[in-house]
C-alpha cells in the first residue's frame, strides 16, 4: 500500500528524517508515534504530495484512494447528514450520471458499481457515523452553520470515515471529541476494511485499535507489530540489552588499552601487544539509542493547608442567561479529591467547572470556596490568551513582580525551572509549539501553589512521554484535581472518583472507567443496531437497558449511602475535636494555673464524647439500612 524509501527532508537546517525507510501493507491499521516535532504531520504532507523530499521516495498504490480531515466542515446551510454523505464523492458522481445516463449499458455499469460500494445504505452508514461521534438524530438534520467550528471538525472527520478511503490519513483525531467519541472511534478503527494510519499520542487508542506501530526516532522510521505497550517493551528492552553490551564492549576496550599500556616497550610482550592493538581498532563500538529527555512537570504544594471541604454546591442551578444547565446541584471537594468529569460534550462539564472556579455565577443556590482557595484553571482556550509577543522569561518574570523585584538570576532559574532552560526563555510565545506553550501554561497557572487544579483537556498538545511526566506531577501534588479529558489513561492513572454530567444532573458513579467504556460501547452498539431510520424496538432486552436499570437502582439507594457518609464525616470531625481536646488537657500545668479552664474543657470533653458516641449510633443505624436495601435490590 504505502513504500518509504530512504526519505530525507530538511526544514530550517533541521533533519527531520534520515534515510527512512518503511513499508505499510494492505489492510494494516497503523498507529503512528514520535515525540512532538520530530515529523510526524510533516510525513502526511509527504504522503499527500503537499511537499517534496530531499531525497528517497514515499509512493502509494496506483488507483487507491487517500482521505484525511483537511479542515473543518464549511459553514453552510447543508445538513449534516448531507454534508456527510457529499464527502463520499464517487458516491455522488455516480448518482449524478444515474440520473442523466440514458445507455443501458451505462446504466448497468452505474448501478453495478452503486451496489458495490453500498450507495443504497450510505444514509444509514452516515447516520452511524454521526451517532458515533455524538450527533443525534435532530443535529443530524440541522445546518453546518449552526455549530461552532469544534463540532464542524466532527462533522469533517465523520465525513471522511463515512467514505472509506483506501489509505486514511487521521491527525491527532481524538483531540477535538469527547471520551465518549474517543472509545467509539477506538472501535470504529479497529473494524476499519481499508489501511489507516492514525498519528495519536492517546495510548488506549494505541493499545485498543491498531495492528502495527510505526515508530518516528532520531530521524529513522520502523514499524513493530501489535499495541503500543507490546512496542514500548521492545522499545526498553532493546536499549537495555544495547546499554548492556557497550558498558560490555568499553570493558572489554579498556582492559585490552591497558595490557598494550603496560607491555608495548617490553620486547618479550611486543607481538602481544601489537595483536592486541590491532584487535582494539578493529572493535566496533555499540551506537546507543539517543535519548530524548523529557523535562518533568512540577506542581507546587498548596499553601496554605485547608480544611476540607475547599469547595461546596448546594441547590446550585448553573448554566447561562439564556439556558439552565445543570440543575439543583449538591457536591463538595475536599482538599485531597481528585475527580474525573465524564459525559458527552455539550451535556455540561466545562459549565460545572466554570462554577466551580468562580467563571461564572450560580443561576440559583450556592457555591461556596474557602476564602483563601487558589484555583489553577487550564483549559485550551487559554493558551490563546498568552501573550504572543512575549516570551517565557517575560511572562515568568511578570509574575514574580507581582510579589516583589526579583533578581535576573531569580527569574532565570524561575523559568528553568519551568523547563524553559536558555535556549527556550527567550523565544516568543509565538514561535513555541503547541506542547511549549501548554508546558508554559501549567507552569504559570500553578506558580503560586493553588488548592485546586482544574484541568480541562490538558493533553491535547502533549506527546505520550510528556503524559506520562504529568501523569507523575499530578500524582505528586497534594491539592484537589478535577479533571475533563479524552485520554482515559490520564483518567484511569490519576482519578479516584469519577461524576458523569448528564441530563442535567450530576452522576457520581460507583463504577470504574472501565465498566463506563463497556457502557458506552454497549449503547453504542444498541444504537447502530437500531439506527437505520428508526429506533431500535424498546422491548430489546439490551446491556445498555440492563445498565441502565442497574444505574437507576443505584441513583434510588443513593439516599441512604449519602446518610452513611454524612455520619462517617461526622464522627471525623467530632474525633478531630476530641483530639483538640485532648491536647489542651494535656497541658501538664493547666489544673494549677488556669482551673476554670481545665473544668470548661473537660466539660467539653464529656459533651463531645457523647455526641460522638450518638454519631456512631447513627452510623450504624444508616449503614444497616443501606446494606439491607442494596441486598434487597440485587434480588
């Protein structure tokens, strides 16, 4: 299908690709890897003709046809479902001269050729797609014009997985949908009939969809069977078995340097030493992969420590002038929770954070915050609101000036430590790439140690290694997370709760990441099943509704659990108290100097010793009733 031949191609003096070499076959649905910058798009360009090489050859398969997500979809007054099935463009040529074709021997040919590629259920194909990318069946029907350009971006992408091509070309894909869109397009790759190759730095569409990976480093391409994580061990285990043999190699070197050292001038030694030498320049030395380091994230801690909790919803009613959100919400974060926001986009998670960060107001009800709560807030629209002009050094620099006149040293260090060392610091923003900036981003929203991070799609501009880097910084830091994002690794590594926003509510699911794809996939599945124009028989005994009962018998003994923690988070916080208590009691002069004091404490004791002892009481009462509905329910 796709034949690399010792491809050379410079840009700036810069060697993106050396002498690679590499061949894609029929059928194979490639995930393609690499650091940011090393090429990777510029090898797409490649293969799309856009720009020449230097020297070698990329050639596809005469008559296969190419397909890539160029742009988004045109604003017009097209519907979607049009929009779609005119991406299909052999589609449309040949209902065009099925209409005009007076020749019955032209006919035949038309409509052999229509029932070949299935023209008579594209509309049911492209309302697959859609679905899959979280149109439903009234957006279907609406103008391109009427959605923003991050939907019409899916209306393009649905466009060209609609037609098929023979070699699919997809850029980052999951960067503009939601985790939702993200496990259904995992699925939809994994069927593809034709050859993809899919750049992406998502490591579950990595492991979930691709039969080969094709590997961009230092310049040289190679292609590994199976997942990423199966290329990864390989990947490790050949640097270690290389790092193994040069460490073997100079041993061996420096042991031979040393006999022809010590016996070169003696002639009894001579000849053995002159073999010696001339087996020393024949040794080869072992080339070691280079290894291209990625700087480490850094969160500071917050400062001051808060009680919990730092944040609390009560009643809240969020959404915009125009249009109630999400509805009579009741939630706290405490200073230690870290939270996965799941849902569809457009259900309401960035309205909930907005909230949350105090963006913008409660309709109705109240958000409370900590008077002295920092919230760092990344979401990717900032990256638009630094200041292009300026480069990490000045916006660095400005915000130490905030809290005094720092030295150049201090605001070079500052910087550095960042991961704008002296190459970087003075570049403009304008000239980062999308992971510099991003990098810069979270190094200015966290400079002052917040308590909470909110974290909206922070990975979209970041390769696999430096997920993993901000995988670790967040593991590492000891304030609050909440978290939206595509990428469930980040999700499944870093989150302990996780909410689902949906239908207006706020779900806290008991449920791990994984149960919630298999939910998705299963309703995904039960809607493609049933989406041919109709919807699928609601008599269907399907997974989804068997979920979706079991999800409803959940939300109805969700009462009762919230009473089991109401009280375990009254006994802490009456055992903290006693614990005050007891500290001040402790005191070993406190009955002398201050008697008064010592009986009104003690008093105190007694009082909170019952009302603790009242709060397990409690407890136990609402945990026996919780036990016994929750075994009732599983009958």
């Amino acid at each position: 299908m796709l034949h690399i031949n010792d491809l050379t191609y410079r840009i700036e003096g810069r060697t993106l690709f050396d002498q690679a070499t590499a061949m894609i076959s029929d059928g194979w649905t490639v995930g393609f890897t690499g650091k940011n910058g090393t090429g990777k798009s510029t090898l797409f360009r490649l293969i799309r003709d856009e720009i020449s090489a230097d020297g070698g050859s990329v050639s596809i398969r005469p008559g296969r046809r190419l397909g890539w997500v160029a742009q988004e979809a045109p604003g017009t007054q097209d519907s979607l479902l049009d929009t779609v099935l005119a991406a299909d463009t052999e589609r449309a040529a040949l209902l065009a001269r099925a209409e005009a074709a007076t020749d019955p021997d032209e006919i035949a040919q038309v409509q052999t050729r229509l029932a070949d590629i299935d023209a008579y259920s594209a509309e049911a194909r492209a309302a697959q797609v859609l679905a899959g990318l979280g149109f439903s069946t009234a957006d279907q029907a609406r103008p391109c014009a009427d959605f923003s350009g991050g939907w019409r971006m899916r209306v393009a992408l649905a466009g060209v997985l609609f037609a098929q091509p023979d070699l699919l070309l997809l850029d980052e894909p999951t960067n503009y949908l939601d985790l939702e869109g993200a496990v259904w397009l995992e699925s939809y790759l994994r069927r593809y009939p034709y050859t993809a190759i899919v750049i992406s730095h998502d490591r579950e569409l990595l492991n979930r969809s691709v039969s080969h990976i094709l590997a961009l480093e230092n310049g040289k391409l190679s292609v590994h069977p199976g997942t990423y994580d199966a290329y990864a061990r390989r990947r490790a285990e050949q640097h270690r078995l290389a790092e193994a043999q040069a460490t073997k190699t100079e041993a061996q070197r420096a042991h031979m340097q040393a006999f022809v050292d010590r016996f070169r001038a003696k002639a009894s030694k001579a000849k053995q030493a002159q073999s010696r030498l001339k087996a020393l320049e024949k040794l080869d030395s072992v080339d070691l992969p280079i290894a291209e380091r990625t700087t480490p994230f850094h969160f500071p801690d917050p400062r001051p420590v808060m009680a919990p909790p730092i944040v609390r919803l009560v009643g809240a009613t969020l959404g915009y002038d125009d249009a109630k959100v999400l509805h009579n919400l009741t939630l706290r974060i405490d200073d230690d929770d870290r939270i996965a926001i799941l849902g569809a986009n457009g259900q309401g998670k960035s309205t909930l954070v907005k909230a949350i960060a105090g963006r913008i107001p409660p309709l109705e009800g109240n958000v409370y915050r900590h008077k002295k709560l920092k919230i760092a807030y990344f979401a990717q629209h900032q990256l638009d609101e630094l200041k292009p002009q300026q480069t990490p050094y000045d916006h660095v620099r400005a915000l130490m000036e905030e809290v005094g006149e720092p030295t150049e040293a201090q605001a070079r260090s500052k910087t550095a430590a960042l991961g704008f060392g002296a190459q970087k610091a003075d570049v403009k923003v304008a000239k980062l790439s999308g992971g510099e900036k991003a990098r810069l981003l979270f190094g200015l929203i966290t400079f002052h140690g917040p308590h909470l991070m909110i974290l909206d799609e922070p990975t979209n501009h970041l390769d696999i290694d430096s997920r993993d880097a901000l995988i670790e910084a967040i593991n590492g830091y000891k304030g609050a997370v909440l978290l939206i994002t595509h990428d469930a690794h980040i999700a499944e590594a870093t989150a302990d709760r996780l909410w689902e926003v949906r239908d207006g509510a706020v779900h806290r699911l008991e449920e791990d990441l994984g149960s919630y794809r298999e939910r998705i996939l299963a309703l995904n599945k039960t809607q493609s099943q049933g989406d041919d124009g109709k919807s699928a028989p609601k008599s269907a005994p399907t997974q989804a509704v068997q979920r979706k009962a079991s999800a409803d018998r959940r939300k109805a003994l969700q009462p009762l659990k919230d009473k089991v923690t109401a009280a375990e988070e009254e006994i802490e916080r009456l055992a903290d108290i006693l614990d005050l208590l007891d500290q001040a009691l402790a005191e070993p002069v406190l009955f002398e100097k201050d008697l008064a004091r010592a009986t009104d404490l003690s008093q105190k004791r007694a009082r909170a010793l019952e009302v603790h002892a009242q709060a397990e009481e409690d407890w136990l009462a609402a945990s026996e009733a919780y036990e016994e509905a929750t075994a009732s329910a599983e009958k």
